[in-house]
C-alpha cells in the first residue's frame, strides 16, 4: 500500500511540475515579487527618478532664518524616514525672484523658490514657488522646517532668557495611565502589530488555500472526465487514492511557498548588487519600527505560543480544506459542478480573513470569540485575537484540539462518500447520495 501511495503521490506532483502552467505561473510570480521588491529601480529605469535631489533656493529678508532652515529640515527628514541622508539641496540667494522662478522654469527638476520677508505688519510671512504642486511628504516637511526656524527666531528676538525659551521649545514627554489593570500599555502596539504584519501573514494562507481546492478538484475531475479514474481504483482502494491527493497537493502547496521565499530572498540579491536602497523610506520606516517593537519583546511570553500554535493550526486547516475538497470533488463529473459545490468553502474562507482584519473592532465580542473555535476559520481568526489579548493560550489550545477532532470526523466519513463518489458519474441526487453514503460503513 505505501509503494502504491507514494506511486500515485509521485505522479501527482510530477504533472504539476512539468505542466506548462506551473513553468509560466511560476515565471510571472518570481518576476513580480522580483519587481516589487526593486520597484524604485525600475521606475528610475524608465526615466522616473527617486535619487535626484531637490533644489531649494531662498531668499531671505530676515538674513537670520535662512541658515537655520537647512538644520531644522535634516531633523525632519531623519525623524520622518528615519535616515540622515536628505534630498534637498539648498541654495541661499540674494537673486531676485524674478531672476529664480525664470531660473526653475528652465531646470528639469522640481525646484523650489522660498521667500522669507517681512509684511505690512512686520510679521514674518514666507512665499513657497514652485513649477507644479508639491510631493505631500516635501510640503509636510518644508512647511514644517520653516514654521519650527520662524518660531524659533520670533521667540529668541523678544527678550527672552536662555531659560525662558528652552522650556518653551521643550517637548512634552507623555506618560500613559490605563485605568483598567488587566490592559497593559503595549496592547496599543500590539493591535499596530494586528494590522500590519498579520496581513502579510494571513493573506497567503487565504490564496494558498484556495489554491489548493481548486488543485484538488481539478486533479479529481480531470481523472473522471478522462475515465482513468476506473483503472486507477482497479489498482489501488478508494482510501489510498484520497490519501494521494490530499498529501501531493499539500506537499506543492509548501514547495510554492518556498519558492515564493526564494524569489524574495533573489529579489533582495538582486537589490544589494544594483545599489538600490530607498524603497519607500516612509514604508521602509514603518517596517523597521514594527520589527523594533516585536525585538525589545512587546509580545512577550505570547510570542512562543503566538508561533507554534499558528503554524500548527494553518497546518491542520490546509489539511481539513484539502479533505472538504476532495469529498466534494469526488462527487462531481466535471470542472462546473465542482465550481457550484465549493462556493461555500470559499465564503467561510472570506469570513475569516475579513473577521481577523476587524477583529479589534469587536474587542469583547463573545461572538468573535466563539467563531474563533470554528474549525475552517481559527487559523486566522485565533493567532488575532490572542495577540489582542482577547483570548487566552487555553482558547487556542482548545481551537487546535477542535480541529484535530473536525479532521479526524472528515477522515473517517469522508472517505465513505469518496468510495461512492469517485465511480460516480452523475450529477443529480448529489447530496442525497453524499448522505446515504454516510450511513453505509
């Protein structure tokens, strides 16, 4: 029986590989990821620039703020982007205005003009030109620059004392008080965490998972269709032959993923040898803080069991999603019966991602809590909510043995359906038959 199931798990996975669909799917998938990753020098490849540095000429009645604003501007560029290195390159002039703006229509880069005067009412005002509209990120930070210099030398030319005008520029260091004790303060960085890097993680597993039904029904009525299904249950039982389904397309379901790491992993090569370093700083920023907060241990003793317990119930859920399909799938003569039968199994699939994305919404809910423990949905739904600290590593625990249990019962009186279900040809009475297969051992 194992050389038999190893035979027919073999064959499986070899007409995937050397299918053409697996060589293009693959090519176009590593080039995307490739691309995505070096997207900055791709854009500057095709003329679009993220490099070039912006010109900032500024002309300054005050003959005090000018000097001072490139020092305020770096500090907001490192703060922002969490880098050193500035973009802006800046030019104090005593040019006219006239002379520059003739000057920026005639450059091919979006420079800019700052005018820094007094007005009628020997205020400070300043005049920001340019030759089309600002970058949100170049305004946020120029305009902030300039207020926070002009502040500066409007407090510092009133008199004030050193003292006087430090504690006016200090800022103010908040301290966070929670009324309720069973809430800690990393709880806020915890939700952040929610929303940003489960993403990453649950949106995988929702296409893998679909990928893998539409695997296995494919493979299934292929086999009808062709009638080879006849010569292969001659061969080997019903029960070998689900069991070959079930592990070869699970088994090129991981050989996906670790392809789709390997191709991250070039794409990042590929980033180091041509130089490129500035993938969007603010995103790259963003990453580098979720990956600060995850390091100084703000999960805490939730980060072990946070993992394994993860890894442990996606494992078990692709295994129950795999033995859904392939019940239903034996039960079906061709590709559009099958396409009909699995759209529930895509919907309970849709609730849990969508639930899992707005779980923290519901913080409290006792009914997110008790579809948590639903079998198809606690993969995604689960990890969430224990992150949140909306349940326990008990629940979890609990929602592991209940889909060891679901699996155990789709096993044992699923392959009664397939026995039937494989040699049959007929699409009407499906589901009356699925049931009198059930009471039949």
């Amino acid at each position: 029986m194992r050389s038999k199931l190893n035979f027919l798990i073999n064959i499986s996975l070899k007409k995937k590989i050397k299918s053409k669909w697996f060589l293009i799917a693959n090519i176009v998938i590593g080039l995307l990821i490739i691309g995505l990753i070096n997207l900055d020098s791709i854009i500057t490849s095709f003329g679009g620039d993220f490099d070039t540095n912006t010109k900032i000429y500024i002309t300054d009645e005050t003959r005090v703020i000018a000097p001072s604003f490139e020092e305020a501007l770096n500090i907001y560029v490192t703060n922002l982007y969490g880098t050193e290195e500035s973009n802006y390159e800046i030019e104090i002039t005593d040019k006219s205005s006239d002379e520059i703006i003739e000057t920026i229509k005639n450059e091919e880069n979006n420079s800019i003009l700052i005018e820094i005067f007094y007005d009628e009412n020997n205020e400070i005002n300043a005049k920001l030109i340019s030759l089309s509209t600002l970058d949100t990120y170049d305004y946020q930070i120029i305009s902030g620059a300039l207020n926070t210099t002009t502040s500066m030398y409007t407090l510092s030319s009133i008199g004030l004392t050193e003292e006087q005008y430090n504690k006016i520029l200090h800022g103010v260091e908040i301290d966070r008080v929670i009324l309720d004790e069973s809430v800690k303060t990393e709880d806020e960085n915890m939700e952040m965490i929610v929303t940003t890097v489960f993403p990453v993680i649950i949106l995988p597993f929702f296409m893998l998972t679909i990928f893998l039904i539409q695997f296995i029904g494919t493979e299934v009525n292929d086999e009808k269709s062709t009638k080879s299904m006849e010569i292969i249950i001659s061969n080997v039982s019903p029960k070998t032959h689900f069991a070959s389904k079930i592990i070869a397309n699970n088994l090129f379901i991981f050989m996906q993923v670790v392809l789709m790491v390997t191709y991250a992993m070039i794409g990042l090569g590929v980033r180091k040898l041509i130089g490129g370093d500035n993938i969007i700083n603010g995103i790259g920023t963003e990453v580098s803080n979720i990956l600060s907060t995850l390091a100084n241990g703000v999960l805490g003793d939730k980060l072990v069991p946070l993992l394994i317990f993860t890894i442990i119930l996606m494992i078990l859920t692709f295994v129950a999603y795999s033995l859904i399909a392939g019940i239903l799938a034996s039960m079906t003569t061709n590709a559009e019966d099958y396409q009909q039968v699995q759209g529930p199994i895509v919907i309970i699939l849709l609730v849990g991602y969508y639930l899992s994305m707005i779980a923290g919404m519901f913080e409290g809910s006792i009914f997110i809590k008790v579809l948590s423990f639903f079998p198809l949905i606690s993969a995604i739904l689960s990890p969430s909510l224990l992150v949140m600290g909306q349940i326990g590593v008990v629940e979890v625990i609990i929602s592991t043995i209940i889909m060891i249990i679901t699996n155990y019962l789709l096993i044992k009186y699923g392959i009664r359906i397939y026995k039937v279900g494989i040699l049959n040809y007929s699409s009407t009475g499906m589901w009356k038959k699925m049931f009198k297969s059930l009471r039949n051992k």
